[in-house]
C-alpha cells in the first residue's frame, strides 16, 4: 500500500500518466493506475477548519514535505521516504515511537482530534492491532474531543469497530473507549453494563463478561459474526436483572432482549442486513440447553431453529460465554455430547424442515 506526497500539483499528475482517478481532487488527491496498481498521489498540503468534524474546510498546497507531515494524526505516521535517495523523512520523531511502541500525536493532541473526530477512534484501534500504547496527552484529550468524535458518520465509526472486532486483542480498545468516554458515546448500551452484576452465575459484571467472551473468542479466530455477538450478546441483562428470594441475580429472557438492541445497535451502525440478522441470530439462541435425553427429533428442530450452516457459530459463541463466565478455559468435550448428537441425526436424514424437501409452491 504505497501513498505518494509530491509538489506537483494534480492537474501535474494527471498530465505525467495516462490512466489518473480524480479520487479526491478537492483535496489534491488522485489516484495512479500504473501496473495493475493502485497508487494515491496527493499534493503537499496544509489543512484549516473542520466544520464537519472530520474533513478540513480550506485546503492550501505546500512546497514541503515537512508542512506535509505536520498535518498527519499519529507520529508513527507522519513519516517520508524521498524517493529519489531513500532517505527517511522523519521530523517527529516517529521511528522512535515506533520502537518504543507508543501511539503519540503529531504536536498538540487535542488539536489534531479537534481537527478529525475519528481520531481517537483510531488510536484505540491501533491499540488493540498493534499492542501499542498511547501516550498520556492523547489519553488525556480524547474526553474534550467527544463532541468531535460525535459529529463523524456512523458509517466510519463502524469501519473503526470491525477493525477492533478483527484485531487480535478487541479487549485493549474498549477498556480505553470505557475510560476516555468513547464508548458511552458510540456503544451507550454495552458501557452501562458496567456495574451490573450477576454473582451466583458469574465472576464478573455484564461489561468485563462481554469484553472478555470478545477477547475469547478473537483468541480463537472467531468469525466477526461470533465476535460482535460475543460483545453484544448480554446487553439485555441490564433491563431483565431481578434479584430473587435468595439473593441470586436472575436474568429471564435476556437473550430476546439482547437480541433487540443488537439490532438497532447494529442498524444504526450501518451494518449490512445479513451481517447484523447472523448476529441477533447468534444472540436470541445462545442460552440453548441441551439434556442427554433429548430425542432425535428435539435434536432435529435444534439443527432447524439454529440453522445447519450457524451451528459452528454458535459452539463458538457459547464457549467464548463460558470462558467470560469466570475466565477460565472451558473444557474441550463441553459442548461434544451434544455435538455427537447432531453428527448422528445428520448422518441419518438431511431432512429437517420444508425447505430442505424437493418441493415446490
């Protein structure tokens, strides 16, 4: 992934080669198409006024890559490579963090978040797929940028969040976004689980149970399906807690309530349909209890309710809900009774509702 910073203008550019994409001309960006690449050339530039909270309003071209540099977010990538020499340009000291494995901000913090509301955002991404660390001014301005923060599209803070989901430590990012605000303000229902216990059934309140089923099941290689449900799949306790006559927290039918605001969650998100139905799917079933005896036909309208094609998802999902339940590694046979059960009545007949019959209307 190469991206060029030049003094040639665009129009320079777009005379130099003959196939030029005008990507983000308003910007002094274009794109290259050189040899089956991709390549982004934009202009040495300077930026002024975000009214939007994430795009500048006045642009100025530069005649340094310095002043060039100066406008990026994090020091790590704020660095240059001339071209014509190899030479590092690195006026931040960037490589520096980059050794020392911090995430800092080009100049001011607070400034550079003012300037882009997605920032932050960012920044705990880089947190949780680097295992970098942030530094304390960046921490420190991430809560007087909210407001910021609060302007971007649902459509980029949800970029953001797969890339958290998909990075291999999902965990480091939300105990930032929980301490800096971030998550009070993207994800408002998973922050105020925080607090809600359910001792009796588990070692941990709802939030830290929900954080470390997502970890589990990131350690795991789970599909972003099982990960988001993992994160998602208890939010419903807060509404459903009940405390009964012998002081045991209970939960009745939280899964259907998670399984709700999973859905707007998700909706309001920008998420593709089938992405967010697979994980209210994954959310509304999870509680699933299974008897040895069971017959093969209760085993068979298991299959058909949790769907054939989900059944891995949901042995993921459910080991990941035990792990969390006292961070402990749930035995390797849990869940092989029942997935012995299902083998066999697959084995037998393939069979397991209308849809799987030769018929037609």
């Amino acid at each position: 992934d190469w991206d060029i910073a030049t003094n040639a203008l665009p129009q320079d550019v777009q005379a130099m080669f003959q196939k030029v994409i005008p990507t983000g001309i308003k910007h002094g960006t274009v794109t290259v198409l050189y040899k089956g690449s991709s390549i982004e050339v934009t202009t040495f530039r300077t930026e002024a006024f975000y009214g939007d909270g994430r795009h500048p309003d006045k642009v100025e071209y530069t005649g340094s890559i310095e002043e060039d540099l100066s406008r990026r977010d994090f020091t790590m990538n704020a660095i240059a490579a001339d071209l014509s020499n190899g030479n590092i340009v690195d006026p931040f000291n960037g490589s520096a963090d980059i050794k020392a494995r911090v995430i800092r901000c080009v100049g001011n913090a607070l400034d550079r978040f003012s300037e882009d509301g997605l920032r932050p955002m960012r920044a705990v991404r880089f947190v949780s797929q680097l295992g970098f660390n942030p530094d304390n001014d960046l921490l420190c301005a991430i809560p007087k940028s909210l407001t910021v923060t609060s302007k971007v599209s649902a459509e980029r803070i949800r970029d953001e969040l797969d890339k958290i989901l998909m990075s291999s430590a999902p965990g480091a990012a939300f105990k930032i976004m929980e301490g800096t605000g971030l998550l009070k303000l993207l994800l408002p229902d998973l922050a105020a689980c925080r607090g809600v216990e359910q001792k009796g059934f588990h070692r941990f309140d709802v939030l830290t149970h929900s954080v470390l089923a997502c970890d589990f099941a990131a350690k795991k290689n789970a599909g972003k399906e099982v990960r988001a449900a993992a994160l998602l799949h208890d939010i419903g306790k807060r509404k459903t807690a009940k405390l009964n006559e012998k002081g045991i927290w209970t939960f009745y039918n939280h899964e259907r309530i998670s399984a709700k605001m999973a859905f707007n969650i998700l909706t309001n998100l920008r998420y593709p349909n089938d992405f967010r139905d697979a994980v209210v799917h994954l959310i509304k079933e999870h509680m699933f209890h299974y008897e040895d005896n069971w017959s093969n036909a209760a085993v068979r309208r298991f299959i058909a309710r949790i769907g054939g094609n989900f059944l891995p998802e949901i042995y993921a999902l459910r080991r990941a809900d035990f792990f969390a339940s006292a961070g402990i590694e749930p035995p390797v046979d849990i869940l092989l009774p029942l997935q012995n059960r299902i083998t066999k009545v697959l084995e037998e007949s393939s069979v397991l509702g209308i849809k799987d019959l030769a018929v037609n209307g």
